[in-house]
C-alpha cells in the first residue's frame, strides 16, 4: 500500500493496519528453502592470480 503522500504518522500506520488485515494470508515457505543466514554460502573466486 502506498501512503507515502500522507503526513500523519498515526493516520498512516492506521491506514496500513486495515490494509494488512484484508490482504489474503501469505503462503508457507516451501520446507526446502532456506533464508537469511541459512543460505548456501557462494565462495568468493580470489583475485589476482590466475587459475591456469
């Protein structure tokens, strides 16, 4: 929702209350996938020196 055009803090955060409650529910995250820090790391190539 955007309300970046009304001033009002209170009214903003109640406009964006409302907001949340209609949304439809979000999806469960699938049990494969990872977030945040529990994602697979990528490794880092080094610079500088060649491979071959």
């Amino acid at each position: 929702m955007n309300t970046t055009k009304i001033e009002d803090k209170a009214e903003r955060k109640k406009l964006k209350r409302t907001a949340r409650k209609k949304a439809a529910p979000k999806a469960k995250r699938a049990s494969g996938v990872a977030r945040g820090s529990n994602k697979k790391k990528v490794k880092s190539v080094v610079k500088g020196q060649r491979k071959r």
